[in-house]
C-alpha cells in the first residue's frame, strides 16, 4: 500500500432511510500528511513527556489552532495549545491552555478536548477526571486563550440510561428544532461505551434527549466495544453527519461515521458498514496504548476534509479526503 494511504479502497455504503438509497459520505479517501509521520511527537521531559495525543483544531482566521491533550510522568493530563498556518506544521504554545484545577479535574486531569465556534464563542467540550470519575464539562473563549470553566455539563453515575462516566461532547455548532445538540459518550448497564445525545437552549444546561443510546455498539463489528464521538458533527444536505471512533473487543480503535436525520438528531439514517481509517504504520500501532487511531478533530477548507487524531496515545496526526467532484457538500 502506498505511505500515508488508510484503506486504500472505496469508502463504505450505508442504506439511508426507507427508500433504500445507497448513502456515501461527502468525502473521499483519508491520506496522512506529512509524508505520512506524526505532526507532534512528546517532548523528552516536562509536562508531555509520556504523550501528546487526541487533539481538537479550529481555524480562527488564517490560523489553525490546535488543543492537545498532554500527559506528564505521572499520567497527569492538561491541554496545550499549539498554532499552524499551513494545518500541518505546528508551533507549541508555551502556555498551558488549561490544567486540572476545579475540583472535578484536580486529582485527575483534563483529557480529549472538542472544539467548537458558535456565534463568536468557542465550547470546549472535554473529559474532567478527578481520580475516581470521570465527567464530561465545558469551558468556553472568546480568544482560545483565556478559559471560562462552566462545570461538568453531564455528571457520572445517573442519568436517563447511564450508570457510570460520561465523555466525549461533540456539538453541533447550530439549532436544529429550536435547540442546540450534543452526541457524548456514556455507560449503559451491562454495555459501556455508547453514544448518546443531548440537547441545550443555551449550550450550558444539557438535558439528555434520548432513554438508550442513538449509535449503540454492534457485535462483530469494528466498533463491538467502543462507540465514542470524534469531532464536533457537521451539518450536510442529507443530515447531520458524525464521524466517530470505534474499537473492536482487542480495543483496537479504527474510525466510522453516522448519518442522523437534520430535522430530529435523534434518528439514525446511516451508518457505515466498515471503518473509513484504521492504524497502519508503526508509530499509530505503538505506544502508550497499541493500535489506535482517535480523531478528535475536523477543519473543513472548501472541498478539503482535515481529520486531527491522536495515535497509539502517545502522537498526533493529521489525515486529508477530499469532496469527490459531483458531490453534495
């Protein structure tokens, strides 16, 4: 296989709705950048010495700006921040974007941010980890510089069908219906690990909108132990498009996608038979944690798809597709 080629065929077909209709997603093939390396590798010592990994990525006028989640000796998380002109080439901050200080975070850390800008404000969705449990919470910005922390946004242990952690907020930078929607990853009795949905009328109070989850996991499949939201979803002409991390009972993650309708985000239209990317080279199978590939972030440049992920949770990559001429953007 050609360097820096994930699954080198066709991207997988779905039905979509009733009707039957085949459904492909609005992008092509993923092909890694960079000749195929890492965009960051942890530094030899300091506050990433043992990973760099799961990013989330806007562009804020021409520059593309980049949260990671960092790891410590000690597996002590915080997010750093780092800026590209180019999408490819990154600049570390020297400043820390934010560390674990509420007590939600303290004993823990912050981990696996995704980012979103609504009406000048940028949600950082993230996973708060206290030692015993982790949370999914929210900061917001108006500069990506200065954080505002608003506080665990859907607590651990109760809920409408979880019994245990919440993760992984990826929202919906419009309305739909009046309200805003959130896809997050929480635990179901008897089957962790699913994705379920959320909705807000003022991107701090959620209420879950769903009593199972919408993108459950499926045995045998790719995703039979992890269904967990990548990036935040991207409105399309056939609806509101997800693209997820999922991993297999050996925890091997590879990355799917779903369609949900645009007039009611709770209902699955599509979703895609077999993963769209999958670790390959060295550095995604070998690391912290083997073969991984978890995509956190998304920035759209016309017909281009960047995809921003960590790998083997100790690296980050970036992974290009492109809208295949005649496509419905």
């Amino acid at each position: 296989m050609r360097p820096g080629v994930a699954l080198g065929g066709a991207i997988a077909l779905a039905v979509l709705g009733a009707g039957g209709q085949p459904y492909r997603p609005p992008f092509g093939p993923w092909s890694r950048l960079n000749g195929g390396r890492p965009i960051l590798e942890p530094q030899r010592s300091g506050i990433e010495v043992a990973g760099v990994f799961n990013p989330a990525v806007v562009k804020d006028g021409d520059a593309y700006v980049m949260l990671y989640r960092a790891q410590d000796a000690r597996k002590t998380s915080r997010l750093l921040r780092a800026t590209s002109r180019d999408g490819v080439h990154f600049e570390r901050s020297d400043e820390v974007a934010l560390a674990p200080e509420a007590d939600y975070e303290r004993r823990g850390g912050v981990e696996d941010p995704r980012l979103v800008r609504i009406d000048g404000t940028f949600y950082l969705t993230y996973t708060a980890y206290d030692g015993q449990d982790a949370q999914l919470a929210l900061a917001t910005s108006k500069d990506l510089r200065q954080w505002e922390r608003r506080g665990v946004i859907l607590p651990a242990n109760r809920g409408r069908w979880n019994v245990h952690w919440t993760k992984s907020g990826a929202i919906l930078d419009r309305r739909v219906g009046g309200r805003y929607w959130m896809y997050y990853m929480a635990d179901a009795a008897g089957a962790y690990d699913q994705t379920g949905i959320a909705w807000s009328e003022d991107l701090v109070h959620w209420t879950e909108a769903a009593d199972a989850p919408v993108l459950p996991r499926r045995p045998g499949r790719f995703d039979s132990r992890v269904v967990e939201p990548g990036p935040p979803p991207v409105l399309t002409p056939d609806g509101i498009l997800l693209v997820y991390n999922g991993a297999d009972d050996a925890l091997a993650y590879r990355t799917g996608w779903a369609l949900f309708d645009a007039r009611d985000p709770t209902r699955l239209l599509a979703r895609s038979d077999t993963p769209v990317f999958a670790p390959e080279p060295p550095w995604e199978t070998k690391g912290q944690v083997p073969n991984v590939v978890f995509v956190e972030g998304l920035v759209r440049d016309g017909r281009r798809w960047l995809f921003y992920y960590g790998a083997a949770d100790t690296r980050v990559g970036v992974a290009e597709a492109l809208t295949p001429p005649g496509v419905k953007e």
